[in-house]
C-alpha cells in the first residue's frame, strides 16, 4: 500500500472517531433524556395507588443523572416525587445535588425552600426565601409578572400590603375573570396548600 493511500486512510479514521465523539454524547444525553420521560409519564399517569411504580420512577431518574448529569429538568422531576410521596430529606437531598452543579439556581432554591418548610426545617427554609427575595427584587418587573410576584411574595412569606396589592390587581383584572377568581382564592388560600400546589 503506497504512502499517500495510508495516509487518507489514516485520515479517515481519525475523521471517523472524532465524529463519533458528539454522536456518543448525543445518545448517551438522549437516553437521559428518554429515562427522564419515561420516569415522568410512569410517576404521573401510572403510579397512583402503586407505591412500587412510584419508587421505580425516582429510581429511573437517579439513573437518567449518570446520563445527564448537567440537565435540571431531572432533579426538579425527582424531587418533586420524592416531596409527593412525603421523604422530604431526599427531595432536599436532590437539590443539593444540583445546587452543587448550578448554585445560583433560584428555582432550585425555591423548591428546596419548600421541602425545608414542609420537612419543619423552617429557619433553613427562611434562608432560601430570603436568597430568592433578593433575585426578585432585582429582576426586571413587567405585568405578566404581577401574580406571579404575588404568588411568590405570598409563599416567601412577604404578606404586608398582600390584601392592598390584591385589591389592585382586582381592579386592574376586572375584565378577566379568570384572573379575578385566582386573586379571590388568594385572599383565603392556606400558605401550605398553595406551597403544595407549587411542588406539583
């Protein structure tokens, strides 16, 4: 075999393994991402009633982060499960291990925020509420905002002027009744339910 034929051949192969690299990350993140579907689909359509099913769909998240360790869609899925099915330590535990990865993550610190406050930890809790009361306050404000900021000011336990601001917005939504009977149910909404409701 004459040199300049080994050298494209050697090219080639060299051209071949370098593209195999992506095209491996690819299907290794794709099956992440296929355990992380199947785990959700089997926890929320399957396991009501089923312990079993529900165990066996957190366990097919921890293995989908060996897949895809970076994506926070599977720690968030996981340890809204683990907080479902009442073991909040391992939800906390969860987004710890985020947290690890993505510290800044303020979803990620609300959510463990509610898993401290549902597990009695409340002074933890407080600490995380107040890390994300600080990100609000310096996030840019427009109106699509308005219910959720009071949402969030509701649950991080900021309620002064809570019934003033709702009364505003009452006036503001008057045309929206879809609006208007959220803000009426925010008036008399226990502070846990609506914690629970954000989990879910």
């Amino acid at each position: 075999m004459d040199k300049d034929l080994k050298r494209k051949l050697k090219f080639v192969a060299i051209g071949f393994c370098l593209l195999m690299i992506p095209i491996g990350f690819f299907l290794k993140y794709s099956y992440g991402v296929h355990l992380n579907d199947t785990a959700t689909h089997d926890f929320w359509v399957r396991h009501y009633g089923d312990k079993t099913v529900a165990l066996e769909a957190i366990e097919k998240l921890e293995q989908a982060k060996k897949f895809c360790k970076r994506n926070k869609i599977i720690y968030y899925n996981q340890s809204r499960m683990q907080s479902i099915l009442g073991d909040y330590t391992l939800a906390i535990n969860t987004m710890d291990e985020w947290l690890a990865i993505k510290p800044k993550d303020i979803t990620a610190i609300r959510l463990q925020g509610y898993y401290y406050e549902l597990n009695n930890q409340i002074s933890k809790a407080d600490e995380n509420y107040t890390l994300v009361k600080k990100h609000s306050e310096n996030e840019v404000k427009n109106e699509v905002d308005d219910l959720a900021r009071l949402v969030n000011d509701l649950v991080l336990k900021d309620t002064v002027g809570i019934s003033k601001r709702i009364d505003e917005l009452s006036i503001k939504y008057k045309e929206d009744p879809i609006k208007l009977s959220f803000l009426e149910r925010l008036k008399t909404i226990d502070r846990n339910e609506l914690i629970k409701q954000q989990i879910q």
